[in-house]
C-alpha cells in the first residue's frame, strides 16, 4: 500500500515545479502517476518515464507499489 | 547490490542475440501479470517473431540486472536491436502511434489505424406519418 500524497512529494522534489498527480487504480499498489514537467522537454519517452520512475525507486523497492502507469507531458504554454 | 555478474551477462547475451526480446512475468502462454500480458498481445497484434524471458524464477536478481543495464526496474521490458524500448505503457503508446511497427521493422497492423469515422446517413426529409383515415 502506497502513500499517494508521499508519492506525489517525492515526484515533485525530483522534477521540481513539475505539476503531479497520483492516482489510485486498484488496491493502492497499482498506481498511474500523471507528471507535466519542463525538464521532460527534449528528452525521449523513455527517459522521461525513468525521471519519474528513479524518483519513486525506493517505493518499488519495499514492495509498496507493485505497478505504476505514467502518463508525462511538458506544460502547456 | 551488485547485479550477479554471470546473470548480468548471460541477460547481456540474450539481449544481442535476439532482435526482440521480452522480459516478463510469465510466459507468452501463461501471462502472470496484465501489464505483460498486454505486451505480448501487442507482440501478437505485429506479428513479430520474439524471445520472452520469465522473470519470476529470479525477479530481484533480474532487477539488479537490468537496473545496471538500463536503469529500468520493472516487468515487462521489451528490448529491440539489442536497446530497451520500454514498459507497457510506452510500448502502448508507441503502438498507437506507429513508432513501434518501425523499431520493430513491421508493417503497422490496419486494425490498429483509427477507425473510420462512421458515415453519416443522408438526412433526408423523414417520412412522413400514414395519415389516419376515417
């Protein structure tokens, strides 16, 4: 079971300014992060999901969440 | 801790040795996990030829493998001409959008282009109910 809200700091802390949102999809360990950041900007896919994924790594590791989906963008201008 | 480093390289083996390959939960029969499950639904769907890796039997030391390879810790992986392409959701994504079918060489499946959008009946003037007579 995963703290969302925790989630959701820790995101923010690793992509300062960035806009996050944590959501619930299923017994509080299969999750979908939805992450609008700028340093996303001119970085592929991939890596983009690793920013997101490295940033909540310790959460995966103590079992707290089992699946996470990630939806990234860059900010709307 | 470190990846084993025996494990590490027969996973390094694997991956140059098969064009695509996928790390997942299961086998492509017995799918143990939705998310990989759905990878090797979008594999079918292409109509690649793949390797699949069962994770299960040594998933934390396939983590630490796979972290130092490509700095990815979860299941499914799918790998293409020997580089990670990514999770479910990037493997989703990139088949929608096309990208997939190109890293994997394959022609894009016509059931996965966008629908056409449905015609629209001509509208012409509506009939008119039977008068009632009498």
């Amino acid at each position: 079971m995963a703290d969302l809200a925790e989630l959701e700091r820790m995101i923010a802390v690793a992509l300062p300014g960035a806009e996050v949102e944590v959501l619930d999809e299923g017994g509080r360990d299969h999750l979908r992060a939805r992450v609008a950041a700028s340093q996303f900007e001119g970085l592929s896919r991939l890596e983009q999901h690793r920013l997101v994924r490295s940033a909540v790594r310790e959460r995966f590791e103590d079992g707290s969440i089992h699946a996470l989906s990630i939806e990234t963008a860059t900010p709307s201008r | 801790m470190a990846a084993d480093p025996q494990l590490k390289q027969k996973v390094q083996e694997l991956i140059a040795e098969n064009p695509v390959l996928l790390f997942m939960k299961g086998t492509p029969e017995t799918p143990r996990c939705g998310f990989s499950m759905r990878v090797v639904g979008v594999l079918e769907q292409l109509g690649v030829d793949y390797g699949a890796v069962d994770v299960l039997p040594a998933l934390g030391p396939l983590r630490e493998v796979t972290t130092e390879i490509s700095d990815w810790q979860t299941f499914p992986q799918l790998y293409a001409n020997g580089e990670l392409v990514g999770g479910c959701d990037i493997v989703e994504e990139m088949l929608d959008s096309g990208e997939l079918a190109e890293v994997l060489g394959v022609d894009q499946p016509t059931e996965v282009e966008p629908p056409e959008p449905q015609r629209i009946l001509p509208g012409g003037p509506q009939q008119s109910p039977p008068m009632q007579l009498g």
